[in-house]
C-alpha cells in the first residue's frame, strides 16, 4: 500500500514533560508507555500496545476484564471513569486489567487496547 506509515505499536511525539522509562505518558488521547527517558519536548517513543505493568489506584480491586483508565493528574491507572470532582475530570480509558489486583496494590498488570 502507498499510504501506509508504520504498524503503530510504537509512535515518537514530543514528551508532554520530563518522562522517565516505563512511565505512562498521555499525549491528547494518546496513551503509551515510554521506552525511555526523555526531557520535556524531546521526542520520546511510546509503545502502544502490549502488556504492562503500570502505578494503579492503591485503594482499588482490580479484577481481570476490568476497564482500565489513565488518571494523568495522578500518574496512575484506575477502574474510575473520572475523578469524582465537580466538574469531574474525565480520565482517558488505556485497556483492560489482565490479572486480578488487590486492594491496596501499588501496580497492575494491563493490555492496552484502545
């Protein structure tokens, strides 16, 4: 095909801040895990598919199957669809919980899938 790019598992953008390796990154919509440290604005590379163990909600159960989003203010993923405030801040959904996670855990384990 003329138009194809990339296989899109991994996509370089500007680092939205100082990153470092397997930190969650989220570009817009765009959610990813760095490959590597990066300074804000250096290009860093996210993977975008695969499974990862990533920083979660402590206080939550996780249980497989389970939607997973990214809650960017606190550099953590959550099974909340938004922060509970008012207004609520919508957090941005990164995949699905691949193993049970117990309540309080510092991580879980997720397939990113959007």
């Amino acid at each position: 095909m003329k138009n194809f790019v990339q296989p899109g598992d991994s996509i370089t953008v500007p680092a939205p801040s100082d990153v470092l390796s397997g930190d969650g990154v989220l570009v817009g919509s765009l959610f990813g895990v760095a490959n590597a440290d990066a300074d804000s604005g250096s290009d860093v590379v996210l993977s975008t598919e695969g499974v990862f163990s990533l920083p979660k909600k402590s206080a939550q159960a996780w249980t497989v199957g389970a939607a997973i989003y990214w809650d960017a203010a606190n550099g953590e993923a959550t099974t909340a669809k938004d922060d509970g405030g008012t207004p609520a801040t919508a957090h941005t959904l990164i995949g699905n919980a691949v193993a049970a996670a117990a309540n309080p855990s510092a991580s879980g384990v997720v397939r990113l899938s959007v």
